[in-house]
C-alpha cells in the first residue's frame, strides 16, 4: 500500500476508503482535453477499472492541453495511446479501451458495466446521449465542460439529484454554440475542471464530503472566480428520457433499456411466491390478464401511481412486447424499490401460460 500511502494516512480514507477506490468502476467519455486529465488522477488514485471510450486519433492541435499524449503517439487512437500512458503510471489499475464512437446503440450495455460514468465529451449530442443513457441505467454522471476561459463542473442523476436535462431540457440548434476548434480554449482550462471533475468522482466513491449535485460550479480562468448555481429536479425532463429514450434535435430513439438479471422469462416465475404483478399498459389495451391479480399502472401515470406498489412482495411489470416495463422497471431504480423484474414476454404469453396451466391441473385432477 506504500502507493497509496498519502491516501491512507487521511483519517477520512484510510485503508477502508483505498478498498473502495481499487474496487471501483468509472467509464470516461472521451479522452480529450477533460478526460486526460481525469484519468490520469484517477489512475493515479487506484481506481481499480478505468474504462476509455473515444473514437478520435491524436492530433497535432491536441498536445496543447491533451497532456496525456506526445508527439510519439499522432496519428493513435486516444484511447489506446491513454491506456498505453496510463499503464506506466499504474499497473495496478486495469484499463479497458473502446475505440469507438458512442452512440445509442451501444451505450446501455456499455455503462452497466460501470459504477460512475464521467462526460468529457465536447459536442452536445454526446452530452444528451450520455445523460439519457445515464437516466436509464440509474448511473451517476460526472459532468464537466469548457469555452474559451470558462469551465463547468457538476454532479447528475446522484441519488435522486438532477439531470443534466433538469438544466438544458433541450439542446441548442446545431452549430449555434461553436466548439473548441472554433473559438480555442486556454489550455490550462481543461486540466482545472478536469481535476475537478476527477475529484468528484472519488468523493462519490468514498461517500465523503458534499458531492456537487443539485449544484452547477463555474469557474472562470481570467479572474480565478467561482460561483454557483443551484438547480432542481425536473420529473418533466426524466420522465421524458424513462418513457420516451434518447432524444436530439427532434429526433427520438429508443435506446434499449437494462436488463441483466432484471428481466426474468415466465417459465422462471415461481407463481406460489408472493408476487404483485404490475400491468403498465393503458387501459384500454386488450387483452386483459386473467385468473391473477393485477395492478393496473400505465407507463403514463406510472410515476404518479408509486403509492400502488407493495414493498414486500416480488413485483413483475409486463406490458405487450416487454419494451416498456423495462422503463417502468428504471423508473422504480430510481426511487430505489427493490426486488422488480420486467417479464420478457407481454400480456398475451402470459395469458397463453395460465390457460395451459390451468389445463393442467384441470386434466390431473
């Protein structure tokens, strides 16, 4: 432990906090101008698994503020050329690349792997996707961006706190907001949120201090002033991205929500076991479950309807096609009810089973 000595002797940490940091899971997005310097403290700090998704090659312009790259690596994906930094600096930490894009189609399954999940993007419809994604994987986001001489930090969906579409309910029209190649950034910028950011992450992990949720710090390089803005949560905006998915610029694409161990098959249902089987389907929707007990909760009135849930009991949700109990399932997640499973097959299967059933014990009887 003579590594993380310095951590150790803190009497906030101590040996039982630097378990908790080499037991952690963090995803960056993006190992650009924010995420070089957060990985390289938190590799540093012994996060035990760092994941790096980014589909850019190191660039010339970059080694201005990208201080995890040299000349040595131009022309290298980031990713690669980070990991291959950052196993020099900590061989203890393990390191997952991705070089690729992250888009909807692989950024659920990508972010369950993971306790944290840090935004160093630079464009918006980044921003969105790993917001939402993070909304529906009940995953807290680290957030930071940067313009000019101005930097942001702050902390989403962290325990019931906010979102980031809590704040930006909507992007801006394309090209409206002009990036770092456009207008330039000083290059010290990056490095300051970038620590910042990577501080909230351990202060996450080791429960210490106040985390910055609810809470947008802004910093301005020029005048070393900070200031900060208290925000609220919106259930307009994170029922939106539970009921609808991803959405950007008028587009709406349903990512696919988690499953795991969270879906479970009807053959698998143990049907003496205290079970409250939740319909998520509106009313009107036919065909009705019969010969089981059923609380009726459309997705649409879901959030307003938590009362109907039983906390004792097992509860399935089902719906037609298994689609949206899955988001009525993260839904539950977020208000952190406990022993739910979305049912893979819809209403109908479940219909077919309990006749079939009944038939059964009819004929053996």
């Amino acid at each position: 432990m003579t590594r993380y000595s310095r951590h150790i002797i803190l009497p906030e940490i101590g040996e039982q906090g630097q378990d908790k940091i080499n037991q952690a899971k963090v995803l960056v997005v993006g190992a650009g101008g924010l995420g070089c310097p957060v990985l390289q403290y938190l590799t540093a700090a012994g996060v035990g698994t760092i994941g790096i998704i980014d589909f850019d090659a190191v660039e010339l312009s970059n080694l201005q503020r990208q201080v995890l790259f040299g000349a040595s690596v131009l022309g290298k994906n980031k990713a690669i050329a980070a990991k291959e930094r950052l196993q020099d600096l900590n061989s203890e930490v393990s390191i997952k690349t991705y070089p690729e894009a992250l888009t909807h189609q692989n950024a659920i399954k990508l972010f369950q792997k993971y306790d944290i999940i840090i935004d160093g993007s630079d464009n918006f419809e980044t921003r969105y996707l790993v917001n939402d994604a993070c909304i529906l994987t009940n995953k807290p986001l680290v957030f930071g961006a940067i313009y000019k001489f101005e930097g942001q930090v702050s902390v989403f969906n962290y325990k019931n706190g906010p979102s980031y579409r809590c704040v930006f309910p909507s992007p801006p029209k394309k090209d409206a907001v002009p990036n770092c190649a456009d207008m330039g950034v000083i290059g010290v910028l990056p490095g300051i949120i970038g620590n910042m950011q990577a501080n909230e992450v351990l202060k996450i992990i080791l429960d210490l201090g106040s985390v910055l949720s609810g809470r947008i710090l802004y910093y301005n390089a020029l005048t070393a002033k900070t200031s900060t803005l208290k925000i609220r949560r919106n259930e307009t905006a994170i029922q939106m991205v539970l009921t609808a998915g991803y959405q950007f610029q008028n587009k709406t694409i349903n990512i696919s929500c988690p499953s795991n161990d969270k879906t479970i098959a009807i053959a698998d249902i143990d049907f003496d076991e205290n079970i409250q089987f939740i319909d998520v389907r509106e009313h009107h929707e036919q065909p009705k479950v019969l010969g089981l007990p059923v609380t009726q909760l459309p997705l649409s009135q879901f959030q307003n309807g938590l009362k109907s849930i039983e906390p004792n009991k097992k509860k399935i949700l089902f719906c037609q096609s298994g689609i949206r109990s899955q988001k009525a399932l993260n839904i539950l997640i977020q208000h952190n009810i406990n022993n739910v499973f979305s049912l893979k097959e819809g209403a109908n299967a479940l219909n077919i089973y309990i006749k079939e059933t009944q038939k059964t014990l009819h004929h053996d009887n």
